[in-house]
C-alpha cells in the first residue's frame, strides 16, 4: 500500500457529482469507494428501456458542456480522444426549436454562427446585429464568472475581497450582471420572441426572468452559446462511462447499496454504514440533500446565514411514453422543442409564487432523442415503429403549493396533452403511449426536498459564494456535492461540485 492509498474516501451517491469527486480523489492516488442505492449509477442522469423497446431518458435531457466530463475522465489518466470516444456524442442540431401561441415557429441551430444567420433570414439584419452583440456579452459574462464565482471553493470571507474576486465582480457589475434577465437581453433583442428564447433558461434558476440577475446568462450561454451533445445509446451512458472509469482506476462502487448512517467520532467523520456493515473513512463526501445527510448523522441542521432554510426551485411533471412515428411525423420541432404558451411573465408567477399553481396557459419542453438518435429511441412495436416522447411540464414544488398530486396528475396530463394536441402535436393526446408520469412526489420519494429535482433556487442570496456551503461545520472531514451545494443546478454545475468538494478533501489531507 502506498501513502496515499491509507487514506480512504467514500462517497455517498453515484450520481454525476459523486462520480467526479470520486476519480478526482482516485486520481490523486488516494482509495476511494463510491456507494449507491440504486442498482446503477449515474443518479437523475438515467437512461431507461420502455416496455414496447426504446430507450428513454428519465432525468435530464439537455447535455451541455461535455468538456467538464473529458476533464473528469481525464483526472484517472484517460486521454481527450480517449474519452470523447467512450462519450460518443452526436451533436444535437438544432440545439432548439420553439412554436409560439400565434403559430409561428423558431429555429436556433447549432452554434452562434449558424444562429446570427438564421435570425438573419427570419427576423432581419438588425435582430441578427443584437444577436451577435448578445452572444459577444454572454462570452465576456462567462469569462469573468466562470473561474471566479463558478467552479472556486471560497475558504474564508477574505476571498470575496482578494484582486481577481473585486476585478470579475466589477466586470459583471459593469456588463450589467445585476440588472434583470429580461431588461439586459431586451437591450439586445426586440423580438419578443427570440427574448423568450434567451431567458427560458432562468426557470431552471427557480427565478422569473424579470427577477432574475442577468448573471445567470450563463446558463443560456451554456446552451444555446456552446451547442448540445447528445451521447448515443442514451445520457444515461454518462453516468456509466465516469463509473467504469472509476473502477478501472481501482476504485470501489457498491452499488444496491444504501447509507443508512454517517458515523462520528468525536469532532470528524470515521465512516459510514452502509448495507449493514461499516466502512470507515477519513473523509464522506455526500452527495444528498443536506437535511437528509443531518438525519443521516442523527444531528440538527446546521445554524448559520448560509443554512438558512432555503428557498427551491420549482418542480415538473414529465410524461413519457411511445407514439406512432406515423404520428409524430406531421409534428413541428426536434430533439428538444419548446412549446410556450401566450401567456409569460404570469407563467414564472404560477411556478415561483407563494402559493403556486399549475401554469393557467402552459409551456412545455418536448423531447424526442430520436432525432439524433434514432438507433435507441425508436423500435418496431404492434402499430408500426414507435419513438420515444417525453413531455415537461414545469410545475409548483411542494413547499409553494400543496396539491393533490394523487388526485389531479392523470387529469393534469391528460389536459397537458390535448394543448400539445391543439398547438401542432396532432395525435398526442390519443395517441401517446404513456408508460410514466413522474410527479413532485416521485422526486420527494427519492428524498430531494420540496419535491424538486431542480435544487436550491439560484435566487441572489442563495448564489455563488453565498450558496449552501460544501464544508460541513463542525465536522471538517463531510463535505457536500451536487446542487443543494455549490455552484448550482444541472449536469455542468453538479460536475464541479464534486471536483470542488473533492479539492477541499485533497488540501486537507496534502497539508497533513
Ligand atoms: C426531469 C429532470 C430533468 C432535468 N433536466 C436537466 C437537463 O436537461 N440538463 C441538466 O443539466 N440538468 C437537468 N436536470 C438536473 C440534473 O439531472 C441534476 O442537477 C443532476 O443530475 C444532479 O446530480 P447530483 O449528483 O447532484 O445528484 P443525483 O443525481 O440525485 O445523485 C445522488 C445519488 O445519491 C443516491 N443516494 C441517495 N441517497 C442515498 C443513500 N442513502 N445511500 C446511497 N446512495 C444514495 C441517489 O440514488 C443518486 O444516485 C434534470 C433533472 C430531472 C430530474
């Protein structure tokens, strides 16, 4: 055994945060096990096979800055090209289509390029001008929070105050990063239209784009700005591709497996106990909600500014199932279609106010994965060949609103689909073989509080350095992944995170 590798480092969840703390710690030689309730890995990541054949994506959909997950690859010795080729990504082309309430439809393809001149030819050479100037700040919004605010630990409030930290913060606060979403993309774009296009976005900050700080931009940056990927044989292969690296590496993941206690002693961390037995530790890093990981280690929340009770993120309700391609052929759109409704700024209000409701005039996000791959997301079933189809309905999480879901979520899809029916999608309501319907109590049950896949709000008090934090007070040794923690919500966040939590395990134990 060498040095390092007495040093032990488990890791509660092998989702996306969990994987890349893992091999970020294995790659500094260190000995790591990953444990895992699920009989895989990969956590919301998750690609799944309906009954009548397809594949399926049951988490996230939208795979954006897939670099960060070469990066990963990367930190156990796989070389880039290596690593692009287990990824085996399609780029997702266009990256959007939108169909609005008057009819009409949008295209963003892939890459700023190909977008200026789309707008171009649709809406003319002035919108095409504030496309580009917008593309140009969103680059110069990224580069000034990505390294700074993004993927950093702050250790001690003297950071905040440190020269690259008071330079960026005046770069943003000069590009306008505190005005709102919606006045700084206006300021760019005329169409309202295409603005809708540019701020949808801030539904996964949990914040009305009229209340949202401009900074979370970036998200739109990540998406519409860096293009979409799409891996073949499903997102899920993410998850699976980091998990095998992982084990290739020498690491451990136990998966099946449930951590039912985080064990202290004295003032740290010693192990965990996990499907009975107990593995010891010279570091956890948790990749749950934080109320659960207090339960977990029988104590109290924590008291302090940045764990106050939090504020989430609105939920979904998402549909998946299998339609006729005979059916589907006549629809608009592509692999990822955004169906809005007239109706805008009241439908944040529904999804953010206390107390929510269900959108009145609703948007959707609309996927069909076949579009780029069409190998794993159709099959041959008894009416000809069928797709996979997955509806999003964002909805209330059930802090805001107490519905209930057992009660209204049958009438609820149903009204969703005759809307979809009503705006081009002919054919869904009857047509839609439904084989799940997740609701905010699928995602309660799997413990995420709120109900809510979408995690803390990024709300202004609740961002960046002011975010729950990834150290567990009192107890040096716990550290927290993935998006209750920093930097945020989504595949590109939560990847950091573990890397960041892992980096703090790491300077603890390289001063040792
Ligand atoms: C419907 C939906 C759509 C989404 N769309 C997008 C999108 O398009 N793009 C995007 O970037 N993001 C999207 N997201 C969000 C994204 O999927 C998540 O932010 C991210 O995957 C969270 O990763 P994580 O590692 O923090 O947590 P998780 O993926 O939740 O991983 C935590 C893991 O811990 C395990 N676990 C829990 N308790 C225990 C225990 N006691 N013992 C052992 N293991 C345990 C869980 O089983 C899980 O595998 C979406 C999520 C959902 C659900």
């Amino acid at each position: 055994m060498t040095a390092r590798e007495d040093r032990h480092a488990v890791i509660v969840g092998a989702g996306l945060s969990g994987l890349t703390a893992a091999l970020r710690l294995r790659g500094a030689g260190y000995r790591v096990t990953v444990v895992e309730r699920d009989a895989a890995p990969g956590g919301l990541v998750r690609t799944e096979t309906l009954a009548d054949g397809p594949l399926y994506d049951t988490g996230a959909t939208v795979l954006t800055m897939p670099e960060l997950i070469v990066e990963s690859l990367g930190e156990v010795g796989i070389p880039a090209d290596d690593a692009w080729r287990r990824l085996d990504l399609v780029p997702v082309d266009p990256t959007y289509v939108a169909t609005f309430a008057d009819g009409s439809e949008l295209t963003l393809p892939r890459g700023a390029e190909a977008i200026e001149a789309e707008i171009a030819a649709r809406l003319g050479d002035r919108e095409a001008a504030g496309t580009r100037q917008l593309f140009g700040w969103l680059q110069r919004l990224y580069d000034a929070e990505f390294g700074t605010f993004i993927d950093r630990n702050f250790h001690r409030p003297g950071d905040l105050a440190d020269r690259r930290t008071l330079t960026d913060a005046a770069t943003l606060i000069r590009l306008g990063g505190l005005a709102s979403m919606s006045s700084k993309v206006s300021s760019f774009l005329s169409d309202e239209r295409l603005q809708r296009l540019f701020t949808f976005q801030a539904l996964y900050a949990g914040v009305p784009p009229q209340r949202a700080a401009a900074i979370y931009e970036v998200i739109a940056q990540m998406d519409i700005g860096r293009g979409l990927s799409h891996p073949r044989g499903g997102i899920g292969r993410v998850g699976a591709v980091l998990a095998e690296a992982l084990v290739e590496a020498g690491g451990v993941l136990r998966l099946s497996t449930a951590v039912s206690r985080i064990v202290t002693d004295g003032g740290a961390v010693s192990g965990v106990v996990a499907g009975g037995e107990f593995i010891a530790a010279d570091a956890v890093v948790a990749t749950i909600a934080p109320p659960t990981v207090a339960t977990l280690l029988g104590r109290r929340m924590p008291r302090g500014p940045r764990w106050r009770r939090v504020r989430y993120s609105p939920s979904a309700v998402v549909v998946h199932g299998t339609v006729p391609r005979s059916v589907t052929e006549t629809w608009p759109g592509h692999h990822h279609t955004l169906s809005f409704g007239a109706a805008w700024a009241e439908t944040f209000e529904d999804l953010t106010r206390r107390p929510g409701r269900l959108m009145r005039d609703p948007s959707f996000l609309i996927t069909r994965p076949a579009f780029s791959d069409p190998a794993g997301y159709t099959a041959d079933g008894a009416s000809g060949q069928v797709e996979a189809v997955s509806v999003l309905a964002p909805c209330p999480n059930l802090d805001t609103a107490n519905l209930a879901w057992e009660a209204i979520t049958g009438p609820y899809v149903a009204e969703c689909l005759r809307t979809l029916d009503g705006r081009g999608f002919a054919g869904i309501a009857h047509r839609l073989d439904i084989a799940r319907v997740d609701t905010p109590h699928t995602w309660a049950e799997a413990g995420l509080p709120a109900g809510t896949p979408f995690g803390a709000a990024h709300t202004l008090t609740q961002t960046g350095p002011l975010r729950t934090p990834n150290k567990w007070p009192s107890l040096p040794n716990l550290l927290l992944a993935g998006s209750a923690t920093i930097p945020g919500v989504g595949i590109p966040p939560v990847l950091l995170s573990g890397r960041l939590a892992a980096a703090r395990v790491l300077e603890s134990w390289d001063r040792r």
